[in-house]
C-alpha cells in the first residue's frame, strides 16, 4: 500500500501559499479575457448596446439568478491601476466636431452630464494642447527660476517635492468654455456648452513659498512669466497680485501624480484664472517688472468688443453655473420627480446660493448647496423638480460671496457683443419637450 | 552709490544677526535673507541663457540678429507656406495676414475689428512685432519648434510683416527696430475691465429676482433638426441607466445611422505598426487628405503613382521624414524629424499597399 505522502506530489497539511503579489502574467490574462476587460473604447459602444438590451430584456430579474452570482469572480490584481466598469464606456472626454483642424492643437470636453459630486476624475478631465501633449520623463524635468531674484535656481521634481506642500481643491476653466454659445446655439450637450471645466483637488508647493526661496525682488517685482516644455513652450504672465495669493506649482492631482494630459510632471495651477494660465509641463518662470504679451496673451485668449478694442489680460472666470441633469441631449424616463443638479463656481471666490427655475426663469426656487462649498471651486446644487409632462424651461443661477449674480446671455450680450469667443458666463436655458427630450436653447 | 549700499544693507542686517544666533548658524542654518530650505542648486548663467528665450515688447530679451524681407520670403515659401498658405492667406489656422489698411498704420487701431465680419488676423490683431518673434522662435514651425536660428527668425518675422503691408520689399528687421513697428492694432488693447483683477467689478449683473421675474419667454435660438446628429449619437453619450438617457439622434438622420459618436482617442500613443494612427499622430493628415488633394496630394494619388516601382516604399519612407518640393508642385513638404524609422517605413508601406 503506498502512503498518501507518494499519491500526492504536494505534502499533506501544508497550505499553499496565497499568489499576493505574485500573479503571472498568464494568470492576468486568463483573467482579463474571461471578463473581456480587454474590450476596446471602440468596442465598448457596442458593449454599452448590449447591456442596455440585457437590460429590457430583464431576463436576469428575480426569481432568476444572474450568471455573476453563479460564477467565480476575477481575482484581486487583475488590473494593477483600475478602470472604469466596461458599461461605463459611454462616459469619454470627446472633440467637438469641426472646431478645430488638427487633434494636437485643440480640445476635448468633459462629460459632465455623467459626472457626480464636484471632483472631476483625472481621466475625463478636459484637455487643451496647442502643440501637441509631450511626454516628459520627470527624472530629466527641471524648473528654472530666475529674473528680479537674487537666486536664480534649477529644480528637479525631487527638490520640489520637498517643499512644504497643500492640498486644495479648485475648478480649471477654459476662459473659452461656452464660446461657441455667444452668437447662438451651436452644440447640443453640456459636455460640449461647459465641458472645458473641471475640479480636482490639487497638490503642490505654493508659488509664493518658492518666490521667497528665491528671494524675489519686492520692490521691482510685479509680474512672473510662466512657461510650458511642450512643442509651443507656451508663455503666460501672472500679476503678482495673483501669484502671492493662491498660485501653486502642482505635481499632484486627486491622490496620483498629474496625468500627462494635465500636464506631468509639474504644472501651473491658477485658481479662479481661465486654464491657459495654469500652464502645463511646467519648467520656467521669471520673475520681471512688465507683462510680457506672449501670443496666448495678445492673439488668443483677448476679447474682442464691439468697438473693437480687445481686453488683455482677461483672466478671472466670473460667476458660472449649468444644470447637468436634465440637460441638453438628454431624455426623461417618464412623468414624475426628478432632482435637477448641477455645479456652480466663481473665480472670486464661494458660491452663496443657487436658484433654478423650471419656466424660462419667470420664477425661482433656491437649490440645496451640497457641502463642501470652497472657494474657486465647484459646487454641487440640487433642488426638486415634479415634471408633469409639459413643456418646461430649465435654468440655475449663481451667486458668488461679492453679490455677483450670474447675468443673462441678453445682458451679457448689450455689452460685450457676440464676438468675443471668451469670458460667457451666461445663464443657460435647457427646454424639456413634452416627448422628454432636453434640447439647448436661448431665449429672451 | 546710494544704489549699492541699500544692496549691501541686508548682507550687513544678515551678518549682525548672524552673530546673534551664533550656534544655530554654526550647525549650517541660512542666513535671514538666505534660502529658507536649500533646495535645488543655482542655475548658472549660461543654463538661464540657454532656456531663456522670451522676448518682450519694452525690448527685454530682444536678441542680436537680423533678417530681410527676401530672405524670409525662401524661409517661409519651405517652411510655413504649407500651413499658412503662400500669402499668409490661409485660414485653416490663423490667417496671418490680411485685413490691415493703409490708414490702420497711422491710427494703431484696425479698422478691421471694428467691422461685424472683418478679418481677424495677425496683422489686424497683433500690437507687438515682439510677439511675432517671440512666437515663431518658441514654437514654430508647428512639426519642428526652435529649429530656427536667430537671423532665419527676424528674417521670417520681416516677411510677415510685409505680407501684411506693414514694412516695405526691401525692409531689414534687425534687434535694432524690432520694438519699433509701427503695428496696426497697437493702440487696440485694453486692459481696463474687470477680469484682469480677483477685485475687478464685473461688467453686468443678473437680478435676484423670484416671482414674476419675465412676462414672455421667447426662444432666441435651438438647434436645427438637421444638426441633431451632429456631435455623434447622443445615446451613446449618457450611460444607460439613471434618470435620464441621451436621445437616439440618428432618429432623424438615417444616412448617419452608423456614425458613432467619437470618442477622444487620437491624443493616445498609437502603435507604431498602425500608419493610419501615425499619419494623424504626425499631422500629416493637415495637409494631405485619404484620397484628395488638400495642400499636399492625398495619398490614394500618391499610391497610384508610386505602386509596382521598385524600392518606392524606401523612396517614401525617406520623402515622408526628410520633406522635399517640385514632385507634386511648387508647395513644399516640412522634414519630420520626430519621425521614427520604422514609422516612417509603416507609413511608406501603407501608402504603397493603396492607403486604405
């Protein structure tokens, strides 16, 4: 009789250890194909169609039981850095068609009408490129300071990470988010009217901690230049008013490192200012005495009144909100309650209160202010809505902590004209279609 | 001489309290004006000079060089005309010129601006030449930035400025008279207005109104029916469980039933064996279309002309890195040099095999 220790090749009452850490690359692969995580953002449309069919169909409705309930799940570690569940695949940043003629130099919007909360995940975080998103290696990534200081100095990443940081939340907002609105309606969702917006909670060193470091010229000092590594090493100039208050130079965001697309390894972060001055792959800035009209300041990211004088320097993004649910694009499921949500922020400051009116702004109700409300930050609204099936006008207004009220397209409109791509902070108006379909609008 | 003593002040202010703090300085503390944390290490003169690069309209910067309107003229017909068109005419991207009258060179304010549909361009706009400088040397041409010498971007700077009639055929732009054009829209700025200050006062202000705050509500404006579809399927643009759903916009457009909505791949790192990828990652797609002529010819015309030829595909890939002129006409082709080799070769392939 052979023992039991010959049958079998392990021995007996010894536990085997658990793989932590020690997942084969086969093992990650076995587990991705049988969940099909390795389906494409392509094929992730397709996947969204079956699932919404899987759905209606409710075949998986009780008393049956579904088949993840009757499987064995994937295991831990299957994805070292995670990803959004596949049904998900409609939630993707996209370009506005025609907008601009090449992918490098342009943008791409947030969805916001899928987003929850007031912290924009770093994925869907909005992108502006003028030459392009580089790839830069933060081992070899400098920051020079120098100018009106009386130590000019090189940082690597390593140096700037010592210095005492802060974590703060604060939008970033294209001073051209809803640009293409001033004329008249031109796009169909909120991704498109107000997606060159997002808010992340931002980690970094405070400009004013390294401005002391270098010993910044107080008498003569009145403006710093900030420059990008990119292919357009794209320059902006930052009033020292700004620049001593709440500017950071930011390698973190929402708990990871700055994704390349939000400039990794180091970026710029002007809180309240319209995004191009939060400039991104950051490895420059002089300190100096005079603006520098860099392109970005004198071609682009001017405002073009209708004498046609155009403001320079039109930096603070002023009192702002948009309902995100019901908004344009979207189709109600039916008569009944529906909560009317959205953000609302001001570069100068808090928001105070948010009212929403369902009839083209005739009458008003105040919303709920979700906590935390921050300053230059987003800020969830919420207030109650019962749609009985007619046709119905929805819109927010804001108002930050100075009084200011978020104007109306038709007042903006009496005194900045419809030419000046930038700076629309208008009340946006969604008609709901007693067919339930939401639709982008203007009215007067 | 008061001017250096008040420099040397703090350095006296420092040494006193030097001496005062005595141990703590001893075990390597900085001085009061000194670094509070040490970090990093000077940057020397010459690493400033190297990155340095800006230039500012009060003459901060300005390089020594120069260039005449002729010599940019060969510059910009090789290395910007593909993009910007021969006279600066191109709208593709900003026009560069255009717009300007004789009479704005007098007034520095563009008449054109003030004109409902009058052009906006670099002439009519810009209210430094600096600026036109400092731009085209940081990051010009847009598939090769700072590959220009000193010289070859006044030289370039003078040939924009004459295709906007703003200095004469036989004009040399040296580090002398940069600061002095007369631009056409120098006195068109301002920055009297509220958004250039966290205090500035906002230019208007909605009303707190709550009941009975409008008579009438009349829509302005909507989205034609035709342009339903025009961002993609907005169904596809909502995920498909919540209170609310995108509406199926190929309702109304059955043509476009199968157009998907797009989402933002194109910024992502495309493998370097996909040349579709590779031609848009390059921005070879800004000049030359699938099978249509836009600057460049596209590239079904291309593998028409160049399938069944020996070695065409080494041919391509040599052309489609280094650039040329005179094969398709007189608009030159830029080089590519972030261009890899085996990229360039998948690109040749691809278009040999039919671009499809």
């Amino acid at each position: 009789m052979r023992s039991v220790r010959e049958k079998s090749a392990r021995p007996i009452g010894r536990v085997v250890p658990a793989p932590e850490h020690h997942l084969s690359a086969e093992t990650i692969q076995a587990a991705k194909g049988r969940r099909g995580f390795l389906a494409s953002a392509a094929a992730g449309g397709i996947a969204v169609a079956a699932a919404g069919k899987a759905v209606a169909q409710a075949k998986d409705a009780p008393p049956a039981i579904n088949p993840w309930t009757r499987s064995l799940g994937a295991p831990v570690g299957a994805t070292g850095y995670g990803a959004p569940s596949k049904f998900e695949a409609a939630v993707q940043r996209r370009q506005s068609p025609g907008l601009t003629p090449q992918p490098q130099s342009s943008v791409s919007f947030t969805p916001l009408q899928n987003l929850f909360g007031i912290i924009t995940p770093s994925g869907v975080h909005f992108e502006r490129h003028h030459s392009g998103m580089p790839e830069v290696d933060p081992t070899q990534h400098r920051l020079m300071i120098h100018g009106l200081v009386k130590r000019p100095l090189l940082l690597t990443m390593d140096d700037i990470m010592r210095f005492p940081s802060v974590s703060r939340i604060h939008f970033i907002e294209c001073g051209a988010n809803t640009g293409m609105e001033w004329g008249n309606v031109a796009v169909p969702t909120v991704q498109y009217t107000h997606g060159m917006l997002a808010c992340s909670e931002f980690t970094g060193v405070l400009l004013s901690t390294l401005l002391d470091e270098v010993g910044y010229d107080k008498k003569t000092a009145r403006f710093v230049l900030a420059e990008g590594a990119d292919g357009s090493a794209l320059t902006r100039t930052i009033p020292m008013e700004f620049a001593l208050n709440d500017v950071m130079v930011v390698y973190g965001q929402n708990g990871e490192m700055l994704r390349p697309e939000n400039g990794y390894p180091l970026r710029l972060l002007v809180p309240g200012v319209q995004g191009v001055s939060s400039v991104k792959w950051l490895r420059r800035l002089e300190v100096g005495d005079k603006p520098w009209n860099a392109r970005e300041e004198s071609l682009h990211y001017i405002d073009l009144m209708p004498d046609g004088t155009h403001r320079q320097y039109s930096g603070v993004q002023e009192v702002k909100s948009v309902i995100t649910t019901p908004s344009g694009g979207q189709m109600l499921q039916g008569k009944g309650y529906y909560e009317i949500t959205g953000l609302a922020w001001s570069g100068r400051g808090k928001v105070r209160r948010v009212d929403v009116s369902t009839d083209g702004g005739r009458n008003w109700q105040q919303a709920r202010l979700q906590d935390p409300v921050l300053t230059k930050a987003l800020t969830r609204f919420r207030a109650d809505w019962n749609w009985d099936g007619g046709p119905a006008m929805l819109q927010s207004r804001a108002v930050d902590e100075t009084g200011h009220v978020q104007p109306t397209i038709v007042q903006l409109r009496a005194v900045r004209g419809t030419r000046s791509i930038y700076h629309n902070n208008a009340v946006q108006t969604w008609r709901v279609q007693p067919n339930g379909e939401v639709w982008n609008v203007q009215i007067a | 001489m008061s001017r250096s003593l008040k420099a040397w002040r703090p350095l006296v202010a420092a040494t006193v309290l030097a001496a005062l703090a005595g141990a703590a300085f001893a075990q390597g503390k900085p001085a009061a004006d000194g670094p509070r944390f040490g970090f990093g290490r000077a940057a020397t003169p010459q690493e400033i000079a190297g990155w340095d690069i800006d230039v500012r309209p009060d003459g901060h910067g300005v390089r020594k060089g120069k260039g005449t309107v002729a010599q940019g003229q060969d510059l910009y017909d090789a290395q910007c005309a593909s993009c910007h068109g021969t006279f600066g005419e191109s709208n593709r991207y900003m026009a560069i010129a255009g717009g300007v009258k004789p009479e704005d060179l007098k007034t520095g304010r563009a008449a054109a601006l003030r004109a409902p549909d009058g052009m906006r361009t670099v002439g009519t706009k810009l209210n430094y030449a600096t600026t036109l400088w400092d731009y085209t040397n940081r990051a010009m041409p847009w598939t090769n930035p700072q590959s220009l010498t000193v010289d070859q971007v006044y030289a370039i700077t003078a040939y924009v400025l004459h295709l906007n009639e703003i200095v004469p055929a036989d004009f040399e732009l040296n580090d002398g008279n940069l600061t002095k054009v007369p631009m056409p829209n120098r006195n068109g700025m301002s920055t009297n207005h509220g958004l250039a200050s966290p205090k500035g006062k906002p230019d208007v202000s909605g009303k707190l109104c709550m009941k009975d705050c409008v008579q009438a509500v009349k829509v302005t404006s909507e989205l034609p029916d035709f342009a339903r579809n025009q961002h993609g399927n907005l169904a596809e643009q909502k995920r498909p469980i919540g209170p609310a759903r995108g509406i199926d916009t190929t309702f109304y457009d059955p043509s476009a039933a199968a157009a998907k909505a797009t989402p933002v791949a194109v910024a992502a790192a495309p493998a370097a064996a996909d040349p579709k990828a590779l031609v848009t990652k390059y921005a070879c797609t800004a000049c030359h279309g699938m099978t249509n002529k836009v600057v460049g010819p596209g590239f079904t015309e291309i593998a028409a002309r160049y399938q069944g030829k020996p070695d065409s595909e080494a041919y391509l890939a040599k052309k489609v890195k280094a650039g040329g002129e005179g094969v398709w006409g007189p608009v030159p082709m830029p080089p590519q040099p972030a261009l890899k080799d085996d990229e360039a070769l998948a690109i040749a392939k691809w278009i040999v095999g039919g671009a499809r």
